[in-house]
C-alpha cells in the first residue's frame, strides 16, 4: 500500500499539466464523525483555548471581532482590511442549518472597535451570541470543513505545479492527522489565494505551505508551515509587530505532529 502511493505520488509530481478536478469537485477527507468531532474541538482550543469565553473575542491591535471555534473574522460598519471575513458566511450556514441565528448577526459587526465590544462583553447579545456558538461546534466544524472542500480548485488556478498541490493535498487528506492539518490552517491562514492578503507580494497561507512542501506528511507540513509564517513576519508591516505572535503560531504548527 505506501508503495503504491509513492507510485502514485511520484507520478503526479512528474506531470504537471495533468488534470485537476473541476471547481464543483469535493475534496475528500477521510474522518469519522467522532475524528470530526475532536477536529473541531482541537480548532477551538488553537483559536480560543477551548474556552466558552473565547468564543467571542477581539484581539488587540486588530480592527475586527474575532467569533466562534475558528475565530471568524467580523468587521464593523466602513471597516475592511486584508483579511477576508468570515463571521457572516459563517452565520448565514449556521442559519441554513437550523441555528436560530439573531437578526443583528446580518449586518456588521454592531461594535465599532475593540474598547466597545470589551465593554459589551455581558451585553445580552454577546452572551446570546455564545449561547448560540457553544452548542453548535459541530455546524462551525462542517462550515470550516466545507471551506476546504472548496480550497484545491482555488489553490490549482494559482499553483506554480497544480499537480504537485493536489498530490500532496490528497496525500495529506487520506490521513486523519493530515486532515487536521488542512482543516485547521485553511481556518488559521486561509487558502493563499486572496490578492489582499500578502506581504511584499508573498502570501501565507494553505496554498504556500503545500508549494514548500515535497511530502504529504504532518511533519513536512508542520515544518512548511513553519517556514511560511515566519516569511510572513519578516515581510510585515513594522506597525502591526507581527513578531509578537511567531512563538505561538510556531507552537501551534508543532501541534501538527501529534495524534488527533
């Protein structure tokens, strides 16, 4: 059996103008529901220490709210950044699925910056928002599985060797630990195809970290990873002090290598 992948691998590798699946083709990714279910809860120890409280967050020296198990991005009014936002897909899927989602979760983010939503914090809204997203890790585990689902066709269009990608990232997806990988840092960084989100003309996120990478294992990606983020802060602006933050997403990518 790992002979046969190494074949098959090997023979991706050498043909990069072979086809890819078309956009509407989902990536698989081989995981029980109970290996969903510690993916999910692993995702929300990474962003928010798996507490209750995290679920609803605002960084400091960010301009959005940071919500739910992944930490989706929400903007206020006539704010944007580099960043995509992800809280309102998210709320829209959690809707669709059955959540009783709050009407003012449709809009912006209803607290203007950080000192305000600190000060909200036992707002009936913000405590009615973690209600909500405490008894529905499940639903935000599906939504980041769904991202990924969509990511290859987005990461081929832009790869330098689109087949190489999609090798590893079949490689790494046949595994549960390699599936948590993907699943956990499309979430983190994002799938690498956003023009907005580079430095310098580099980006970090899903599609970099399989490009530096030559097999689909955990430890390769985890030492990729490694690479890109630090690339990451080495081509930051100065004012966002981006070093601050290496040491833990450094910890976070060593927590690649260990068992789901």
């Amino acid at each position: 059996m790992k002979t046969a992948l190494l074949l098959l691998l090997s023979l991706l590798f050498s043909c990069a103008a072979a086809p890819w699946p078309p956009a509407s083709a989902p990536a698989v990714v081989r995981l029980t529901p109970a290996q969903l279910e510690k993916a999910g809860r692993r995702v929300w120890q990474n962003e928010c220490g798996g507490t209750v409280a995290g679920l609803t967050s605002w960084n400091s020296g960010e301009q959005f709210a940071s919500l739910g198990i992944g930490h989706f991005i929400w903007y206020p009014a006539g704010r944007r950044g580099p960043f995509e936002e992800s809280f309102p897909p998210l709320a829209a899927f959690l809707e669709a699925r059955g959540a009783a989602m709050p009407a003012w979760t449709r809009g912006p983010c209803p607290w203007p910056d950080k000192a305000a939503f600190d000060a909200a914090r036992e707002d009936p809204r913000l405590r009615e928002l973690r209600r909500i997203l405490s008894s529905t890790i499940a639903l935000q585990t599906d939504f980041i599985l769904a991202r990924l689902s969509r990511a290859l066709p987005k990461m081929q269009a832009q790869a330098r060797a689109p087949a190489q990608v999609a090798a590893i990232f079949h490689g790494l997806a046949a595994t549960p630990e390699g599936a948590f990988c993907l699943m956990d840092y499309v979430n983190f960084k994002g799938e690498g195809t956003a023009p907005a989100e580079r430095y310098q003309g580099r980006g970090w996120g899903l599609l970099q970290v399989l490009e530096g990478m030559t097999a689909p294992t955990p430890a390769a990606f985890a030492a990729s990873a490694r690479r890109v983020l630090s690339e990451r802060v080495r081509n930051s602006p100065p004012a966002r002090n981006e070093q601050r933050w290496l040491a833990g997403w450094h910890n976070r990518c060593d927590g690649y290598l260990r068992p789901l």
